[in-house]
C-alpha cells in the first residue's frame, strides 16, 4: 500500500521525520526525471565566482580591458579607472611576457552544501602564466548581474608595478602643468623637504624665466626596474622654449627614483639632465 505524504501538509506542521526525509527523496526523484536542471543549475551557481575569474584573465589575455574592467565592482572599478586598467595591461605585457594561461579555483569552502547559493562573497585563487607564474587570490562579490571582483591582487596578474602606476601619475600631471597634483605623488621624505606651495612656485618661476612651457611627459616603460631599494624609470619632458630653433622644442631627460614608505609609494627623487637645445 502506497503512503501519501502531502508537501503542503508537511510543510506546515514539520511532519514527521520520516515525511521530511520521503519529501526530499521525491523532489530529488522529480528533479531527475525532468533531466538534473536543479543540479545543472548548481553546478553553474557553484562555479560562478572561478568562472568569472577566468573570464577576467581570459579577457586580459585578450586585451578586451573594458571587458575586463566591467567584471569589477563599482568599488573596485571607482579605484581603477579603466584607462588606469588597460596601461597596468600593457605594461604588464610588455614587462612580464604576455600571458600564456589562466588558472582559478575557488578558495572558500563551506560545510553547507547550500552555501554556494546564499554566499555574497568568496575567495578565488588566480594563477597567470606569463615568462614566469604569477599567482594570488580575488575577492569576488554576487551581485544582480552576476560575480564581480570587488578585491583585486595585482600580484595575480604579473610583477609589482605599484611604483610604475605613481611615477606615470606624477608625469601625468607634469604634462598638464598640474604641479601641486605632481607635489601629491612625491614621497613623505619629499614633501617633508619642501611645501605644495613652494614646489609649485619653483616649477613656474623656472619655466617663466625660460620661457618655457611644459608640452608633454612621457615614461619609458622598458627601462623600469624593481629592487629593495624601489624603483627607477626614465621619463622625457618635453619643453616649448620660445628663442631656440628647431621649432623651439627641448627634450629633458629625466630619471624618476620611486621609493616605498609607510604612506605608500612616492617620487623620492627625480634626476634631470636637459639637453642643450640645438
């Protein structure tokens, strides 16, 4: 004789232990007779974060960086503006060797089966082959249109280029004559040794008396090193000098010393040799 065991009946009152146990057993048997959607739809709501991990690398790899960039949180993205996005790509090419493969894997695990589902946020682990590996872990973040990375390590996607990122802001805002921008992204021995005020005041009274004016900026990515110490990346300024010839432009030669402290990374140094102009 068949018992009959009422889902509505045992959800209501709890049911007997026995009813609870039946009632999983049928969903599960319904489930599978109508070909595993449920558990098809678990297995994708599993992997979420890793898979959008390796669309991440995936879309690097490619040099797809607005893509790349609309897989972070707004957070994230609000910290790294999507131009900021695609130069740390390039150079990190040009750097570290493009890249060759991505790895992820889902680093949190949980003891409820059903975590996978009420999770907000998880821990995945990215490894990227470049000339050589790189690995380190993303914090990923459900949100309405699906997982995005809300905690990047930049240590997963190539070498640290933390000082790189500093000294192309500190040129950055040399080229448009932003000097109290380019006093920001000195170091703390730096600023220490001279005011915003008095900085400023010495890059526009040198180009007034020489009737300068700055015109552009410009790094030069392949000579970036990294050591102990810091870094140090050679830099161009370009100057239109009002009474020289060749169309008045001078080219100034610089070498920018970026150093780590407890503020962060600063321009500790800069190096100048302008060439005399011909």
């Amino acid at each position: 004789m068949l018992e009959r065991y009422d889902p509505a009946t045992i959800a209501r009152t709890g049911g007997s232990g026995r009813g609870r146990v039946i009632l999983v057993v049928v969903l599960a048997l319904i489930v599978l007779a109508a070909g595993g959607g449920f558990l098809g739809v678990a297995s994708a709501q599993a992997s979420g974060p890793a898979s959008a991990a390796q669309q991440f690398c995936q879309d690097l790899q490619a040099h797809r960086y607005d893509d790349a960039w609309s897989l972070m949180s707004p957070d994230l993205q609000a910290a790294t503006p999507r131009a900021m996005l695609a130069s740390l790509g390039q150079w990190h090419d040009q750097l570290d060797g493009t890249i060759g493969a991505c790895d992820t894997h889902t680093l949190t695990r949980e003891s409820d089966p059903f975590a996978p589902f009420s999770a907000t946020t998880t821990q995945v682990s990215l490894r990227v082959r470049r000339n050589v590996a790189y690995a380190g872990a993303l914090t990923m973040t459900r949100a309405s249109a699906g997982w995005r990375i809300s905690k990047l390590d930049m240590a997963a996607v190539g070498s640290d280029l933390s000082g790189l990122v500093v000294a192309d802001r500190f040129c950055t805002a040399v080229s448009a004559g932003h000097f109290d921008q380019a006093y920001d992204s000195l170091s703390a021995r730096a600023r220490a040794l001279i005011s915003k005020d008095a900085y400023t005041a010495s890059f526009t009274s040198a180009l007034t008396t020489s009737n300068a004016r700055v015109t552009g900026c410009a790094l030069s990515v392949s000579t970036f090193t990294l050591d102990t110490r810091g870094a140090q990346v050679d830099a161009t300024v370009q100057l239109q000098v009002q009474g020289v010839t060749a169309g008045g432009v001078v080219q100034a030669p610089l070498r920018l010393v970026v150093t780590k402290d407890a503020t962060g990374w600063g321009v500790d140094e800069v190096r100048a040799s302008v060439a005399a102009p011909s």
